[in-house]
C-alpha cells in the first residue's frame, strides 16, 4: 500500500516515527524504497549532487526529469518533490503552475516550498485549496543561503519566536507536515508539540516526529556533509577501489 499524507497525520498521533531520504534517480529511489523509507523528497539539495554549489541553480525542468525518474522507482513510499528557487515567489498564479506540473509530469503525490513568512503561507493556503499537497520548511532554509548562510537558525529568542509562529502559520495555511532543519532541539521540540501535523527534522535534534536526511550524505557519496548528518557507510571509497581494480584487471589483461 503506497503511503498517503493522511498517514504520516496518523503516525503522529499513533507517536511512529517517520524515515525520510532523498532521491535523485532510479536506481536510488528503488533501493531506498525497498528499504522501507516512509517518505522520499526529491530535494533541490539534488543541485549539489549534479554539481553545483547551492541549491539555487536548479530549474523545474531538471526538478521534473530527475523527479520523473525517481517516481518511477517508488512503489510504496510517499514522494514530495521540492519547487525549486524563484519557481513559486513570483506570484500564486507562478506557484500554482510550477506546483501542477510538478504533479501532473511526475507522478508525486506533493511538493515543498520554502519559508513560512506571510506571503509564503498565503500562497501555501491557495495551493492546498486547489488540491495540492503541501509539505513546509522551516529553519535553515537553504535557498537563502546568501542571506541566512547554512548557520543554526532560532537561537535568540526573537528568532526562536519568528520560527514557532511560521510553523504555526504554515499548519494553519493547510501543509501536511513540516521539515525543521538545523534549530536547536529544544525550539524543535516546542514546534512538535505545538502542531498537530508531523515534522520532520534535519539537524533539529530527536524530538521531532521523523528525520530526514540527503541520501549522498548517509551512504558516503558527497565530498563533505554537514554537521548533523550521519554517514553510515563509505561508498566514495567503495566504488574508488572498484573501478582502480577494474581498470588494473583491464590493463592487465586479467579482465574479461
């Protein structure tokens, strides 16, 4: 049974821990999925695998094509793909269309903006009348890197107020959860308790209702993670080592 947003509601109440990843392309999503993740976001954080710096270079289009390919890969858990920078602050009528065709090209079942300041949540609300499922963010919110950085947000307590009240808003506007990346655990933990609707966090510490990481970051793919992430195994060194004894083995004349 594919799992719904309705059930991550649920899971909530029930005090079920939700396992979050992201994804990039096939192959990833189906082992990920076969695996037992809850919940695959097909992040804009996809920018840094494909080589870039930030999150910001990304268009819809690359968002589409490697969401397309994830989904493909996905028979059991729920995919959210996320709108990426200047693809829904424009306007509604901007969000509304990069939202549809998020949904209608890729086959996901819900998208994630960033922010939670008024005009987001606005724009949050009319999407979700529409009938579009709406993840929120908030926190360090990665396209803003150059005016937050990807420093620990909330920890004033102007600040720490400033992000309560969005993820209030946010659940108010209609989303059906909440990614509540790198705040200090105990301003993660006051947000869960608050809503009613699940959040998901990245560097917020355990209080929260599922955890989410990037997918390079746990298996060993990336050249450098973050602070918070936990790498569970090495694949850099694994697939490094594969292919020097095959190209040993190719110029040895020992392969095929």
């Amino acid at each position: 049974m594919a799992i719904t947003t309705q059930q991550l509601i649920q899971w909530k109440q029930q005090g079920r821990s939700i396992v979050a990843l992201t994804a990039w392309d096939y192959a990833i999503a189906q082992l990920i999925d076969a695996a037992g993740v809850d919940l695959i976001l097909v992040g804009d954080s996809m920018a840094v695998v494909l080589g870039y710096e930030t999150t910001l270079p990304i268009t819809l289009d690359e968002m589409i094509y490697h969401a397309k390919s994830v989904r493909r890969g996905v028979k059991r858990a729920l995919v959210v793909v996320d709108l990426p920078f200047l693809t829904y602050q424009e306007s509604l009528q901007q969000a509304m269309h990069s939202a549809g065709r998020v949904l209608k090209e890729t086959g996901a079942q819900a998208v994630k903006l960033e922010g939670g300041y008024p005009a987001i949540a606005e724009t949050i609300a009319r999407l979700v009348e529409a009938g579009i499922p709406v993840m929120g963010h908030v926190g360090l919110t990665p396209q803003s890197v150059h005016q937050l950085g990807l420093r620990q947000q909330g920890k004033t307590q102007e600040a720490s107020e400033r992000i309560l009240q969005e993820a209030i808003a946010l659940e108010q506007a209609g989303v059906f959860s909440i990614v509540l990346e790198h705040i200090p655990a105990d301003l993660a933990m006051q947000i869960t308790q608050k809503l009613s609707i699940p959040t998901i966090g990245i560097g917020a510490g355990t209080h929260c209702d599922g955890q989410v990481l990037v997918t390079s970051d746990v298996i060993g793919l990336a050249e450098k993670h973050p602070p918070f992430a936990k790498v569970y195994t090495n694949l850099r060194e694994t697939i490094t080592k594969a292919v020097q004894d095959y190209a040993v083995e190719v110029r040895d004349r020992k392969f095929p």
